[in-house]
C-alpha cells in the first residue's frame, strides 16, 4: 500500500487537511482531533493491487471485512497461497468457488471479471491512466460490480485523492452520525455533503471511516 509519506518526506494528505478543516466545522474537529490522519493507512491490510482489489470487493459485497477476509484467506490457500490469476479462476469449477463460501451469484461476477480481464475487455493499465469517472463507467460493465466496488477499487488501488464511496452504508451512518441528520439518509443526501470535500473527498471520507474512535 503506497503511504502518504512519499520521496522526500512529503506529505501527500497536508493540503487535504487545511482545505477540509476550512470546508465544514464538524470535520474541522474531526481534523482537530487527529491532524495526521492518512488515509493510506487507515486502508492498510486491504488488498492493493488493482485484480486483488477487484477480487476482494466482489467477495465482500455485503460481508463484514473478517468474513471477506476469510474467503479471500480460502482462495488464495487454494493456489498455495496466492491469489489465483483470471485464468486459473476461469478454470476453477463454480462447486469449488463454491465451497470456499462464495455464493453462485459471486460466482458468476468473479468468472465474468476475470473473462473481460483475460479477452481485453477490461484493461486494468488503462484504468490507471483514466480520471475517477472513466474509470468507474469502466469497472461497473462488470457483472455485480456496482459503485460500492468501483469506488473501493478507487481508494484502495488507485489512490485517488477525491473519491466518495456513498454507496458504503458505514459512510452513509458517519454522515448520519457527524452531522446529525435523520436515519436513515439517501445516497443523494451523502453524495450532497461530499461535495464540500472536494477535491479531498478520499480523505474526507477516511476521516468520516475513523469518527467513532473520537470521545
């Protein structure tokens, strides 16, 4: 996982911070409370290359992080270890995706992502060299991949700065949580406080993730 300490020393986050405690006043106490905040560690232990990225955040759709965790646990010890390539998962049947606990649907998205991965229909390069919405109207052709995935490949892989996963329920309840609102709130509702972030919205939204640690 790249930091947020690069060559040089240099915070990557510093200018984030002002421009977000200069936003809003409950983040700015969120800032207040912890100035050094990096986004890139917070989302350590999380898969960061683009396929392990993409293969955990199918996998997890609607499970914890510890039960996506085993899962992806199961099929890397499948391959010795590894996390398999497109190939090996197209040739790996759907009952043994299966009895490692994925559901058949899961199934099916993790097959059709490796198949665009492996005729060129997805081309994970290009997806580094796009901006946030290219690269989004890419991820979700898809089969399962929704803007929940898309947006956690955003942050997770690619490291983009102002990403706002609004589709993430925890997100939707700091929102609810920070600012006080009515439960439960839209996705429009959460996409509309995030637009004050920008364009620092990935660690707008780390700082929203680490909000219940304070008091």
């Amino acid at each position: 996982m790249v930091k947020g300490k690069s060559t040089g020393d240099v915070d990557r986050w510093e200018v984030g911070r002002e421009v977000l405690r200069a936003a809003d006043p409950q983040m700015a106490a969120l800032v207040t409370a912890n100035p050094g905040l990096n986004p890139d560690e917070l989302l350590d232990g999380f898969p960061s290359d683009l396929w392990g990225a993409l293969v955990f955040f199918v996998i997890g759709q609607q499970l914890s992080r510890s039960a996506a965790g085993a899962i992806l646990g199961r099929l890397e010890a499948s391959q010795g270890g590894r996390l398999p390539t497109p190939a090996e998962i197209l040739a790996t049947e759907d009952e043994t995706l299966r009895r490692i606990g994925l559901s058949r649907a899961k199934v099916v998205y993790l097959h059709d992502l490796a198949a665009r991965l492996e005729d060129g229909r997805l081309d994970l390069g290009m997806l580094r060299t796009v901006d946030d919405d290219a690269a989004r109207t890419e991820l979700i052709q898809v089969k399962g991949v929704g803007r929940f995935t898309a947006d956690g490949v955003l942050m997770l892989a690619l490291h983009r700065p102002d990403v706002w996963p609004a589709a993430d329920l925890a997100l939707r309840r700091a929102v609810e949580r920070v600012w006080g609102l009515g439960a439960p709130v839209s996705m429009a509702d959460v996409d509309a406080v995030g637009e004050r972030f920008r364009p620092w919205r990935t660690l707008a939204a780390a700082y929203l993730y680490w909000s219940p640690r304070v008091g």
